[in-house]
C-alpha cells in the first residue's frame, strides 16, 4: 500500500472538513493510506507571500522539512497549500541562498530541508499513483449519466511547468473520473477560470460576481452539479449561491471530487460528510 | 587573371526580398546563388491573398517575377537546399550548400502531375497552412518555380506508383542528399519571418475553437486556388461567417511574451482582411479589435479611411480580454474593454481572427553562427547602422534584407533588396574584396 503524508492545511479541516473525511476514506479504498501530519503549520500562501517571500518559504519550507523528516511525498488537499509546497520547493531546489536561509531557521527545531521529498495533489494522486484503470476497477456502483461540471481551481494546475499537474487551459483529470464513474461531464464557457475566492477578502462585490458568473455558465450547460478539487473553490462556488446576489434559481450542489467517487465506489453518505455539504447533492449522488 | 576574386553573390531565402536582391545583381552580369530552404521560392508573399493598401492579387504580381528568376540566366536557383558552412571574408567567401533530396530530378520533371494524381496518400498542406491536403509527392501551390514536384520522404509509403506513372523517369527514390560548394564574394541574408505562434495566447481560444483562426489561414481561405478554392467558411461546419471579428496586436507588443516591438504590419493585414471579408460577404458584420491603428506607409492611411466609411468595418479600440465559445453553436463571444467609452463589451462573432505578430524565422541562431553576424535583443539580424547602413551586418560582405533584420511589409522588403544588391555589387564590381 503506497503511504502519503497528509497535509491539510489550515482551512480544511475548519472549513470543509468532509473533504479531508472524504480523502482518507477514498483513497484507502484505493490503496493508498494516509498519515497525518503532526504539529503542521500554515503554508503561508498568498497572504504570508505577498509581504515576505522569505517568510512564505520558510513556513512551506517548514512542512517540506517536516514530511523530510518522515520520510514520506506528501499529498496537500487543498489547491492553494499544494501550490505553495510546489513552488516553494522549487524555490529552495534552484535557490541556494534562499536555502541555506530557510534551513537556519528551520536548525532550531532540528528540520533541514534537503529536497527529497515530492509534492502531490490529490489529482496526481488520482491520475499518477492510482491511475484511471485501477479506478474503473474499484466502481462497484456506476452512476447514471448525471451531468457534471468540473471545476479544477487555479492553483492547482498553475504555473504548469512547476506544478505539473494537467494542462491548465484543457485539464482533463477531474472529467475523466467523472466520466470513470458513469457520470456525465460537461464542459462549459470559462471552465479554466478563477472562482473569485481570492478576492472574498478584498471586494465581496467583485468576488460575487466572477462566482456567480461561473454558476451562470454552468446552469446554462444544464449541469446538475459541480466538483471541485479545491477548498477555496468549493467554498467560494457555494457561498455566492446565497445572499442577495443569488437570485432565486435552484441552487448547483457543489461537491469536492472524493464525495462524488465515494458512493461509486460503495462507500457510504455519512463517511463522506455527505449531510455537512450546504446545498445538499443527495439527489444526484443516488447511484443506481 | 588566373587569381580572380569571386564574381558571385549568395542570396540567401527565396521570398520576394531574396528574389529582387537576386535579380538586382544578376542584371548588371554577376552570377547568382539563391538558396531556398522549401521546395519553391515566393515565400511568404505567395501565400497571401491581396496586398495592402492596392488590393493587388499577390499572386498576381508576383508569378512574373518567379519566372524571371527561374529564366535568369545568371541566376543559378538552388530550391530545396541549405547553407552547411561560412569561410572566408568579403570578396572571398566559401560556401558549402546542402542540397536535400528532393526524390525527382529537376532537370527530367515537367511538372505534369501525373505522379501526385497517382499518389494515394495525403497529407496537410503546409502552403495552405494545413487545412487544405496535397499528396506524398507534391507541389505546394500551382505556381511553384521551379515546376518540379518533391517527395514528402516522412508521408510517403514507398509504393512505387509514382515512379510508374512519371513518363520521363524522373523519380529517383534512391537519391540521397549532395554537397555544392561555391566560391561568393558577398552574401545576402532574406531569410524572412515566422508568424507568431497565436496558442502561446491560450485565452484567446486559437487551437481549442475551430472559428478563431489566424490571419494566413484566413489568407489561405479567401484565396481562389486555396483550399476552399477561395469560399470563406468557417472550419467547424463548412457555413458562412456573417459576423467575423479581427484581434490585434497578438504576439506584438508583448513584454511577457518577449515580443515587445510591433510587427508593423498586422494593423494594415487585417484592415485589408477586413475589406476583404466584406468583398467576399456584403451584409457581414465586420470588427477590428487594435490597440491603435498604425497606418503610416503610403496610402494607409487611405485605405484605412476607405474601410471604415466606404466599407463599414467597425473598429473598437481595445485589445480583446478573451474569447468564449458558445458550446452549441460554435459562435465566439469577444470579452473586451473598449477604451473610447470606457466599456466592458460582449461581441458575439461566428468567426474570430487572429493577427500574429512576426519573429524570426526558425534557425536563425544557427545562420547566424554560420555567418558569425550579431543578433538584436528581439533575434533579428543586428545591422551595421541604423541610417546609414540598414542592410549592412557587423561582417563585411555579408548584407541583409527584408524580414530578417526585422518586421517589413512587401514594398519595404522590396527596397531592402534592391539596397543589399546594391552593397553587394559594390564588392563584385571592385573585382571581389
């Protein structure tokens, strides 16, 4: 059984923490097992990162060290923190100055980040260490053509020469294993684009209106849901579904990518958090 | 007289600033090398449609020219060859051509076709910037010079039909490649350009939609003897375009792409595309998306006038954000700011061209080795001096024209040629260096 150091990140386990549920479930069905890590810290994304680089790379550095230390790839769930490891470690690979920065500051602790360990998502994951056969293999019950939209997140699959995740501009992963499992995936205008979320925090008003865009996009392909591969996607995508910019049409259930594989593969609602999702994807999540 | 310095000059790509350099020198007697990489000379020019700002047929007026250089007497036409090495200095220059196997002797085919007509495989057709098709053994377009077809050795499956259909025995499947080595005193560089790759802009939708197009596909499909023997059809269904859109400045005037200058002559391409669309199709809805429109050479400025008021294009001045494709109907949605109302518009078009800016051709680096002349920071050919030596490079003997010091339209190139011939009979007439 393959074993991945699992990082959460910070909003995860307080925002969305049926996603982490969903992970673990999901992927040790799959063969592959899960260990938490301990005394973890923030990756510094974007916040940290837009006033101290060194800062940033200290904290992902920090983690990089950590998973080092138990000798371990680590697989990071949420886009933004998969991103930072990502880029951060090719900062300290090409950057021997940075480095040897990092690495005094991470002495005190006794951590030393010498670049053994690889940073995956969860769709490397997915598409690297599983693969779409053994994937097919483990559906026990395919769903029946429901028509999906993936939303695969910024983050996650840019910049691509340093993530190297999927294409950013035609990424294909999330629609495959829609398509795996008998669904129906569906592509729709502005697929690749931002979700906003990172704007949430700065103007409301702008960050509603690139969300809501995207919902527009999505309903008028008459997708019955959306599945997302990143934290601040599924929030962001969800939350500007309600309030007064919303409208009044039914609202899109957004699911992360492991809720939607799990009843496939025969894992039940609750071990998925299914009933934590605020607009409840029940309906269509009932395989035949 | 035993010693005498060479009385020959090279001109190196056969596009049309090769081609007059080449007839320049030839006229007044000296002898002539024009090495082209492709099968036919013509280049660029030869693929494109009308001319700008006459509405010339490029063809047209360029045909006689390829048959007065293929006819020249001093002019000794190497197709289908590349320069190998450099030695030597101005007056007295060593070069060794490679001349690639082209599979059919020059000397035997007439150009009849009964090998193509007898070749079953098919493949893209570069001329036609791969939408139309020709077979394994081809000419690219029905003017190609010389009138001599070539074997695609990578497309072709070795049948042998070919062989047998061609009454002259002129296909030679065992030819292999040969060395010609040349004694030049002065070397011309008309190398040309690339058209900028447009997919390096992912959201403007070129190679993921099948209507955004680039600016020498529409060329291509507006040509009487292109693939669509010159009906404009969108790609994805074959129906006319009643709304087409143009989008300027792509590759041009790009810091993040490396591509900083402008192209010079995108902005005259597409006004010119632009009337034509509307020659083609009266009641279409045309657009310009530009920056600012460049109109500087003579009777631009006209012509750019005669579009707007006489023609009806429509010009927005803003550079487009993006395009989107409506998943159904394979129309395209234009996102862009138009700056002269301070505006965000949707446009929806059913046909979306790009205008590529232009870079150097590929291989320049290598030539340039070869040559040991200097690069520009943008990959151009670096010349001696900006006014008073535009087709001089830093190595005496060895002069540049048209493209490949930077971006020209076809009357520029054109002097650009006649000035290095210039340069370069200089050397030959004082008997070499």
């Amino acid at each position: 059984m393959k074993e991945f150091v699992l990082y959460t990140g910070c909003t995860t386990p307080v925002r969305l923490p049926a996603y982490e549920a969903a992970i673990t479930i999901v992927l040790e069905k799959l063969g592959v097992r899960l260990i938490p890590m301990k005394d973890a810290n923030c990756c510094g994304a974007q916040y940290v990162e837009s006033v101290s680089h060194t800062a940033f790379a200290a904290m992902s550095g920090r983690i990089l060290a950590i998973a080092e230390s138990m000798d371990r790839d680590i697989l990071a769930v949420c886009g933004a923190c998969s991103g930072s490891l990502k880029i951060v470690k090719h900062d300290l690979d090409h950057n021997p100055d940075l480095r040897a920065e990092v690495n005094d500051l991470l002495a005190e602790e006794g951590l030393k980040y010498t670049g053994t360990v690889e940073v995956k998502h969860l769709l490397q994951i997915f598409n690297e260490d599983i693969g779409y056969d053994a994937i097919k293999a483990a559906i026990v019950k395919p769903y029946n053509g429901v028509r999906l939209a993936a939303h695969y997140g910024c983050h996650v699959t840019r910049p691509p020469e340093i993530v190297q995740v999927d294409n950013p501009e035609t990424p294909v992963i999330i629609d495959k294993i829609i398509e795996i499992a008998g669904a129906t995936p569906v592509d729709y205008t502005g697929k690749t684009r931002c979700c906003g979320g990172p704007m949430l925090a700065m103007d409301q008003e702008v960050a509603n209106k690139i969300g809501l865009d995207k919902i527009k996009n999505i309903r008028s392909e008459r997708a019955q849901g959306i599945v997302t591969a990143c934290v601040f996607c599924d929030i962001q995508l969800t939350q500007v579904q309600f309030g007064d910019t919303a409208g009044s049409e039914p609202k899109i259930p957004v699911l992360t990518l492991p809720q939607f594989l799990g009843p496939a593969l025969g894992i039940n609602f609750d071990k998925l958090g299914i009933q934590l999702n605020k607009i409840s994807p029940e309906a269509i999540l009932q395989v035949t | 007289m035993t010693e005498r310095k060479a009385q020959a000059a090279l001109v190196i790509g056969g596009g049309v600033a090769g081609m007059q350099a080449a007839l320049d020198i030839a006229n007044q007697g000296f002898k002539v090398y024009l090495v082209e990489r492709t099968p036919s000379i013509g280049g660029r020019m030869a693929q494109i449609d009308k001319t700008f700002p006459t509405l010339d047929c490029s063809a047209c007026i360029l045909t006689p020219k390829l048959s007065e250089v293929s006819h020249h007497k001093h002019i000794n036409l190497l197709t289908y060859s590349e320069v190998g090495s450099v030695t030597g200095k101005s007056g007295d220059f060593h070069v060794r051509i490679r001349r690639k196997a082209r599979f059919v002797k020059e000397d035997l085919c007439s150009g009849c076709g009964d090998c193509a007509a007898e070749c079953p495989t098919e493949v893209p057709n570069e001329f036609d910037m791969n939408i139309g098709f020709r077979k394994a053994i081809y000419i690219g377009f029905p003017q190609a010079t010389p009138n001599v077809y070539t074997v695609d050795k990578e497309n072709c499956i070795n049948c042998g039909r070919c062989v047998k259909a061609c009454q002259r025995n002129a296909i030679d499947m065992e030819m292999t490649d040969r060395t010609l080595d040349i004694h030049v005193g002065a070397i011309i560089i008309a190398t040309g350009f690339e058209l900028f790759d447009v997919s390096q802009y992912p959201r403007l939708g070129y190679g993921h939609y099948p209507n955004v197009i680039h600016a020498m596909e529409f060329e291509r499909l507006i040509n009487a003897a292109g693939p669509t023997h010159g009906h404009l059809v969108r790609l994805s269904d074959g129906r006319k375009p009643h709304s087409i859109g143009f989008v300027q400045c792509v590759g041009a005037r790009d810091v993040q792409k490396g591509v900083p200058y402008c192209s010079r002559v995108c902005c005259m391409y597409s006004i010119k595309n632009a009337v034509m669309a509307l020659e083609h199709y009266p009641d279409a809805e045309v657009s310009v998306y530009y920056a600012d429109i460049r109109a500087f050479g003579k009777g631009f400025e006209e012509f750019y006038e005669m579009a707007k008021k006489r023609f009806g294009v429509r010009f927005v001045r803003g550079r487009v954000a993006e395009v989107m494709e409506g998943k159904n109907t394979g129309n395209l949605v234009v996102k862009v700011e138009d700056t002269e109302s301070s505006t965000i518009r949707l446009v929806e078009h059913d046909m979306v061209v790009i205008s590529p800016g232009i870079i150097p051709p590929e291989g320049m680096d290598t030539l340039a080795t070869k040559m040991g002349i200097a690069k520009s920071d943008d990959g151009y050919v670096q010349i001696a001096h900006s006014f008073f030596g535009p087709t001089l490079t830093k190595v005496p003997g060895v002069f540049v024209c048209g493209c490949a010091d930077g971006p020209k339209d076809i009357p520029d190139s054109v002097s650009a040629g006649s000035s290095a011939a210039m340069k370069a009979t200089i050397i030959l007439s004082k008997g070499g260096a």
